[in-house]
C-alpha cells in the first residue's frame, strides 16, 4: 500500500502520534475526513456530445478554521489522493499557524484535451455542485496541479450568481481584478525560499556555486527555479511531464531558466533545450546535486531510490513526493528535508492573505504579502526545528507534531475532545 497517499498520510501521523503521546480520541479524530462530497459533471462538449466528469471535495478538518485548499485537476485524481491532499492541508496550515482548516478537491480530467469552453463550462458544473458547501466561511478552494487563475475566476463568478452577492473570499489565487492578492501568483516557490534560506544556514552552504535540480516546471517549480538563480544558486536540472533536462556541463555548467521558459513555450516542454542533455525524471532525481526540489506529484522519491538520491537538502514543493519508507531511508542517510507541510506553505498562506484583504476590502502591496509571508514561514521553520531537536526526529516528523499539537488546541477549545 506504500504508493496509496492517504495510507501514507496516516503513516505519518501515526508516527507524530507516537512521538507525541497524542491522545487516542484526537488520534481518531485525525484518521477520517469530516466529509468528502463526490459529485457528477455532465459537460457538453464542443462537438456536441455530453461528457461525464468526477469531481471531489474533501473536507477534512476545520478545527482551527474553514477548510481550506486547492483543486486540482488531473488524470489521476482520485478519492485517496484527494484525502490526502485535505489531510495535509489540515497539518499545512497548522504548521503555519494561520486559521484555516483543511480541504482539497480535485476533477478526473486532463485538462490540456479540453478547449477553454469546455474547461470554463466543467469548473462552473463544479461549482454547481458543490456551493452549498463552499463559502469564504466554510470551504474556501484555491488553485492546484493545472488549475489557475483564470479558472477561478470563472468559479467565483458561478458562486456569486448563484448566491447573488459578491463573495470574493469564497476562493483564492484570483486574478489581481477580482480580489487576487500580490504575490500569490509565486508564493508557494517564495515560500519555499525563505524556508531554503534557512536550511542552508543549518547546512553551513552558501548559494554560489551550489547546484539545484527542480523536478516539475509548473506553478511551484518554474518561480522556485528562477528566484534560486537570481539568489546564485546553479540550476543544472529541471523537468516537467514530458522529460527532464541536465545541463552539459554539470561541474560547473546552470540553465538560464528564463530561456528555459521561453523554450517551453515555444515547444510545450522543457526537453530539447540547447546545451542540455535528455533524461528521465527519474534519472533527474539522482543527480549528483546540492539540492533537489520535487516540485510536481506525490510518490516520486521511495523506498526503491532514496539509497540512490546524492543531495544534500531536499525541499519538497510537490504534496507527498516522498513515502514514509523513504523518509527511514533519507533520515538514516543525514540528508536534510524540509517536508511538503512546511516547505510548500507559502501558496495557503499567501491565500489566507487573499481572504484577509478580500474581507476588509483595502489591498496590499506586494512588498507587505512578502513581508508578511516571510516572518511566518521563517517562524514556522523555527518551530519545526526546536521539535525536531527536542524529539530528536525528522522533519516532517517534527512538522506533525507541531501541527497535530496546534489542532488538538483547537479541538480540546471546542470540548470535541
Ligand atoms: N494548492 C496549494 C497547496 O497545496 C494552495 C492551497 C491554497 O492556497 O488554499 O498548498
């Protein structure tokens, strides 16, 4: 069961439980959703036919806060990925500290078949079916794997013809027009950077020179990349679904990642890029490099190649990209990760910022989000490590037990437990 992620998810907590001494009601509590709706979408399609998508919504805590968390949509979805996904929103934002609970939901689709009408008509069926449970005080969803703006942009608008009234905090990753916040377009890489910052420090290593290798190139992947070459990190390695690329000269060689960019609009993918090398995502993973940053899909990094992984640091930008088998493993070996919960955060908690502004309705500039978004990630980081040296355990581990104490506060507040 080692590549389901909700079993995995319950393997992690299992293990803070442990370290902890969580009380078994609470422990209960943390091993179901509160709900998980799945839904019907009947589209009809361009060339007239009606297509049937499945959709989900998982609502997995709202102890401390409206459930909270992205859409994703994805060939792959499912209902044990997107438990999962919700489970970790949960912790994710406890991590944080900010008060919010945690949700996920996600369509079994692939996007790229579908035109922009059709898209637009299956996220409005979405919201169709799931308003009732939605809302800036209840559930509040946000981008994911291949969703965006735009799309938001067309939920919000269903929600509030539905409920005829403006609610922009019913959703977040909004274009700026309609309530978006600055910053949230790369907060999840920004976040992921500030957190980087000071892991290096722990690590004594120095951005010259260093040698960074990023799987995925999509909304995480692509701004954690550029902002790391403009620190004067070295991106040797970058990837997305259709292949992954490694600079020539990997001693001293990087990739100009903007060009990159560029390339890949061009040619719809990274591969083929002057100067490189092509390769396998996987192969991308045991580069000899400093740092690797999975920033794509769960269950990349297991049991069969973490003996194999050469990196120093690994920063997980990516939702489970690595199983708890793995995290033995890497652990054992005195390779430093920044868990998923932690490292990635800075996407909700931009979010959380979005609802801020939206509810008071007076705007920040970018300058205040990064800010804002820095001291927290740098002060989550902080509460991560005095447990991980307290317990004398991982990361994530000590990411758990930090989120895990803050929602049974809220649990214990409420008389639940
Ligand atoms: N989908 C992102 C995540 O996994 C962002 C969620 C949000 O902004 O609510 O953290």
């Amino acid at each position: 069961m080692a590549s389901n992620p909700f079993s995995n998810a319950m393997a992690q907590l299992e293990k803070a439980a442990t370290t902890m001494g969580l009380p078994v009601s609470i422990h209960q509590i943390l091993q179901q959703p509160k709900r998980v709706l799945t839904v019907s979408l009947p589209i009809r399609m361009d060339n007239g036919d009606v297509r049937v998508f499945t959709g989900y919504r998982s609502q997995y805590n709202d102890a401390l806060g409206p459930f909270k968390g992205g859409i994703r949509f994805h060939p792959d979805v499912n209902i044990d990925e997107v438990k999962a996904l919700s489970f970790w929103m949960t912790m994710k934002c406890a991590t944080v500290g900010i008060p919010l609970g945690g949700g996920k939901g996600g369509i079994i689709v692939n996007p790229k078949e579908l035109s922009e009408g059709e898209l637009e008509r299956l996220s409005r069926a979405y919201i169709r079916a799931i308003y009732k449970y939605v809302g800036p005080t209840q559930d509040v969803p946000a981008p994911d794997v291949y969703t965006t703006p735009t799309i938001m942009a067309w939920m919000l608008d269903e929600y509030e013809r539905l409920v005829g009234e403006h609610a922009p905090g019913m959703i977040t990753g909004k274009p700026l027009s309609l309530g978006g916040s600055q910053g949230r377009g790369f907060s999840t890489a920004q976040g992921g950077v500030y957190v980087l910052r000071e892991a290096v420090k722990k690590l004594g290593i120095q951005p010259q020179g260093t040698s960074v290798a990023v799987q995925g190139f999509g909304n995480a992947g692509s701004f954690m990349a550029k902002i790391l070459e403009k620190e004067g990190y070295r991106i040797v390695a970058l990837s997305d679904s259709k292949g992954a690329i490694v600079v020539n000269d990997m001693a001293s060689g990087s990739l100009s990642v903007t060009q990159v960019d560029g390339h890949k609009q061009q040619t719809g993918s990274v591969t083929g890029f002057n100067g490189t090398k092509e390769i396998s995502n996987a192969d991308l993973l045991k580069l000899p490099v400093d740092i690797l940053i999975p920033a794509a899909l769960e269950n990349v990094i297991t049991k069969e190649n973490a003996a194999e992984l050469q990196a120093k640091l690994i920063v997980e930008l990516a939702n489970g990209p690595v199983t708890p088998e793995a995290d033995v493993i890497l652990h054992d070996r005195g390779i430093l990760f920044v868990p998923d919960i932690l490292a990635n955060a800075g996407g909700v908690t931009v979010s959380y910022f979005e609802q801020v502004q939206n509810a008071s309705n007076y705007y920040w500039t970018e300058e205040e989000a990064l800010q804002k978004l820095e001291k927290i990630m740098i002060d989550a980081f902080n509460a991560v490590w005095e447990r991980k040296t307290r317990f004398n355990i991982d990361m994530r581990t000590a990411a758990f037990v930090t989120a895990v104490e803050r929602v049974s506060e809220g649990m214990k507040a409420r008389g639940l437990v």
